[in-house]
C-alpha cells in the first residue's frame, strides 16, 4: 500500500475514501499516532488520517484527486 494524501477531518477523509471507492480504487483510513485510540474513545481524533491506496491504482487515485481539486494539479 501507498500513502495518498493525509487529512485532518474524518468527514473529509471519508468522503475521499468514498470517491476512491466509487472509481473502484480500494484503499483505506490509517490513523496517524494515537489517533486511532482517540477515534474510537472519543469519535473523533485531533491527529491526521492518511489515505493509502494500493500501488498499481496510485496514479489513477492521484489523478481523481486532481479532478476533484482535492491536490495541485501541476
């Protein structure tokens, strides 16, 4: 797996997953530090959520988040 973008809103970050998903990009939300501790004690985490995608779909998932404005596209 690959590292795609890192976020720090759980709502943005799953709505990024769902976008990826919708492509047929499979990935998934890995927690940074202690954030995955805080999200299920707590529901939210103050800790950045980075989105990983496998390594033969990252330049297509690189390529939606630029269609969707969500990275630079230079």
């Amino acid at each position: 797996m690959k590292e795609l973008i890192t976020v720090n809103d759980d709502l943005l970050a799953e709505s990024l997953l769902s976008e990826l998903k919708k492509s047929n990009i499979p990935g998934y939300i890995s927690h940074e530090g202690a954030g995955q501790y805080l999200k299920i004690l707590t529901g939210n985490s103050i800790y950045g959520k980075t989105i990983c995608v496998n390594e033969t779909d990252y330049e297509r998932a690189v390529k939606l988040l630029k269609q969707l404005n969500f990275i630079d596209s230079t």
